[in-house]
C-alpha cells in the first residue's frame, strides 16, 4: 500500500483550519493507515497551531508541527524533507487558505504510477485581477530565463513520487522564496514525464492573505537576480 504524506504549511490560518484539516484528512484516511496529513505552523501570530493540537482525537493521522516564522518557501522545504525522513512514497503539496479543492486529488492519485509527478495549473483563478497578474509575469519570466513554457509553476497543488522529489530538493536553497518554482523548474527541465491537470481556485475561504502586492513584487525582482544565478549551476 501506498504512504501518502500532504504537506501544508500554514500561517495565521485560525480562520481555515478546521476545514481544511478536517477535508485534507478524509482524503489521507481513505488511501492508507499510514498515510499523514502534516500541516507546518510557520510561527503564526493567531491561535493556528493550538486548534491543530485540539485535533488529536479527532484526526488521528494529522501531524502538527511548529517552527519559528521562516517564509511559505522554507516551510513547504521543511514539509518535503520531513514527508522524505518518514518514508513517503508519495508527496502532495497543498496551502492552508481553503483555495484548493480535495476532491480533485483523485485524478492526481490515479495518475500518479504514471508520472514523476502531477501538477495542477489554476486556468480559472478566481483570486483577484492582480494575481493573476503575477503568474503570467512569472510565466513570462520562466521562459525568459530557462526557456521552459510552464503552465503554473507556483501553484499549491502537487504529486511528486518521493524518489524524484528526493532528487531537487536538496538543490533548493533552504531560504528561497519560491521554493515551489524552483522545483517545477527542475522538474520540468530534467524530468520527461510531468504532467500538468486543470485545477479549481477559489477565492481564499476566510483571513487575510499575510503576502501583499507590494510585497510580491518585492520577492519578484528578488527572485528574477536568484534564478539568473541558478541558470549558471544548471548548465
């Protein structure tokens, strides 16, 4: 049988965990035993990480984990590395916000003999005008500095067969950013059997997303010097 591990990192998300705890475990319940959900406090501010020890008995293959605030990057890292040190056979990759639909993991799972890894790409994102805004500049920019055409290179909604995820990680830099786009890169560049389904994305279900415009732009211009210098290493 399978060991599925989904990984998600939360951050201020007193408003959707209950929800998205309670739906994320449904889905590793019905795969196996010991399949976990593993959901990361990244040092919230809120009373996050205490409603997800109030889960105990109720979710008895939840995970939770504290660590100190360290970037939505560096903690999807830390689910990775610590779904690899447990024996995953498989990871997912979702966020903690409610946008992701767990019903949809099914045609992920089904495919996932077939694929090094199963990617969702939102190509009806209903989170604003701004955002996706960003993700056809990041496009852009992906193209421009690896000549990869990548449908959704950031989205929050990911398979990876734990053999090739055990592969990238370790190239990532324990602090980037955008973690999850350098890891598409590298899947997408090395591996030949990535496949990319259409994925619903809702409007975030409650709370405040803690990443604003002006601060995405910042990480924009950050993250545009960072991949000119991992362009050079993958030569």
């Amino acid at each position: 049988m399978d060991k599925l591990y989904i990984v998600i990192p939360a951050y201020n998300e007193a408003e959707n965990i209950v929800s998205v705890a309670r739906e994320w475990h449904e889905v590793v319940k019905n795969i196996s035993e010991d399949s976990r959900l593993v959901i990361i406090d990244d040092g919230s501010k809120d009373n996050t990480y205490s409603i997800l020890n109030g889960f105990k008995g109720e979710l008895p293959q939840l995970t939770a984990i504290t660590k100190p605030n360290g970037g939505h990057g560096a903690t999807v890292l830390y689910g990775y590395n610590y779904a690899l040190s447990q024996g995953a056979d498989y990871v997912f990759q979702t966020d903690s916000d409610g946008q992701t639909i767990p019903s949809e993991f099914r045609e992920f799972w089904e495919s996932r003999q077939m694929f090094s890894a199963v990617i969702g790409y939102r190509n009806q994102r209903k989170d604003g005008v701004s955002r996706i805004f960003v993700s056809k500049v990041l496009k852009t920019v992906l193209w421009s500095v690896f000549k990869l055409n990548i449908p959704d290179a950031n989205t929050p909604f990911r398979l990876i067969k734990s053999d090739v995820l055990k592969k990238y990680v370790p190239k990532i830099p324990h602090d980037f950013n955008l973690s999850n786009v350098l890891l598409t890169v590298f899947l997408v560049k090395y591996e030949k059997d990535v496949k990319f389904i259409p994925i619903t994305f809702r409007p975030r279900q409650g709370g405040i997303n803690s990443i604003n415009l002006r601060k995405i732009v910042k990480l924009g211009f950050q993250a545009i010097k960072d991949f000119l210098e991992l362009r050079k290493m993958m030569k």
